[in-house]
C-alpha cells in the first residue's frame, strides 16, 4: 500500500499523524539531516577510514625502515661471508 499509494495512507483520517510521524522519521533517518542515522554512520565510516589510514601509513613507514636496516644486516653478513676463504 505504502509503494502503490503512499499519500492516500498518509492523508487517511486515522493515520494522519502516524503518516507525518513516519514520514519525518524517514527523512530525518537520511543523509539530508546533520542528526539522521545515516549521516551519523557516514560520518563515522569516514572518520574510521581516517584513523585506518593513517595506520596504515605508519606500518608502511615502519616496513619500510625496517626492509632498510634488515638490506645493510644481510649485505654486512654476505660481506662477511665472501672474506671467509674457500677451503
């Protein structure tokens, strides 16, 4: 009924007010209102996405570092390796 015909159940004497309520609650549910669910859950979602990110950056630089000093231990190591005579 709602799909087919939604402004005859709103303006149906006995649903009136359910009908505004409901439609208010949609669309303050929306993206529209600062307050609505869907705003708060995109906002969060972004703000998580942030924080992720930025997580992510420092594990990178931290692998990065690390691939580094582990590039100088193992050519310091081989360094050594080839010094040894053969037997």
């Amino acid at each position: 009924m709602l799909n087919s015909d939604y402004s005859g159940v709103v303006a149906f004497p006995e649903c009136e007010q359910w009908g505004r309520t409901f439609t208010t609650m949609l669309n303050n549910a929306g993206t529209g209102s600062a307050k609505g669910i869907l705003s708060l859950a995109l906002n969060s979602n972004s703000n998580i996405e942030s924080t992720l990110n930025a997580e992510i950056s420092r594990e990178d630089s931290l692998i990065s570092a690390q691939q580094k000093s582990l590039t100088a231990e193992l050519n310091a190591a081989n360094q050594i390796m080839q010094a040894i005579p053969n037997c």
